[in-house]
C-alpha cells in the first residue's frame, strides 16, 4: 500500500463535505437556517407540487413559479423585497404577506422555514 496517496472517491466526498458545510455556514448567518437540511424538507411538505426546485428530487411541477434562481431575485412573490426575514415569513404564512396569492399556507414551523429560506439561497 502506497502512503500519502489519497482515494479519489474519499476525495471527492470530502469536498463535497466541506463545500455542505461551508454553504450551511452562509446561509446560516443569513437565515439562522441550514441549507443542507432544505431539500428534504421541501419534499416532505411537498413543495414539488407546485414548483420545479434544481436540487430536490422530483420538484419539476410548474403551477408555481420556478425556484430557479430564487436568490438573486428582488422580490418574493412578487410582493416584499427579498430578505432572508420576509423569506423565511413567506414560507411560513403567505397569506399574511398577501392575502391573494395561491400558495397555500402548509403550517412550516419557523426552524424548517429557516432551514428552506437557507437552501433556496443557494439557488443563484
């Protein structure tokens, strides 16, 4: 066995790792969230259901807008400015920020709401 040769897969899942990590500390201090814990969450309130969301398995519905690139947008829904504060808000009750739109208010909890604000952040 060869020392100071590092397996290429072991490599590589350490990267991957360290680049989880460094996105949850980001997004972290922008919503007190954790990105990596986002896309499963999405899938259990099934926000795949309305929206295509790169990075959440099965997210491909288009009766919502496209979370593409929802963190380099201006405004959420359309209505406040987008803030991790009026993002983390909107997940969690939309009706409270607009009282017509369709998305329904699926009771996300605020450390959920925190950890999606923090994934969806990651969409540049």
């Amino acid at each position: 066995m060869m020392r100071g040769l590092v397996n290429p897969t072991i490599a590589l899942a350490l990267l991957a790792l360290a680049a989880c990590r460094e996105s949850d500390a980001a997004t972290y201090a922008l919503t007190g969230g954790r990105a990596s814990r986002g896309p499963a969450l999405m899938r259990a309130y099934g926000c795949g259901a309305c929206h295509t969301i790169p990075g959440v398995r099965g997210a491909k519905a288009v009766v919502g807008p496209s979370l593409s690139g929802i963190a380099s947008r201006s405004y959420v829904a359309g209505v406040v400015a987008n803030t991790p504060e009026n993002l983390v808000a909107w997940i969690q009750n939309p009706q409270a920020i607009d009282d017509k739109t369709a998305m329904p208010n699926l009771r996300v909890g605020p450390r959920d709401a925190a950890d999606i604000a923090a994934y969806l952040y990651t969409l540049r």
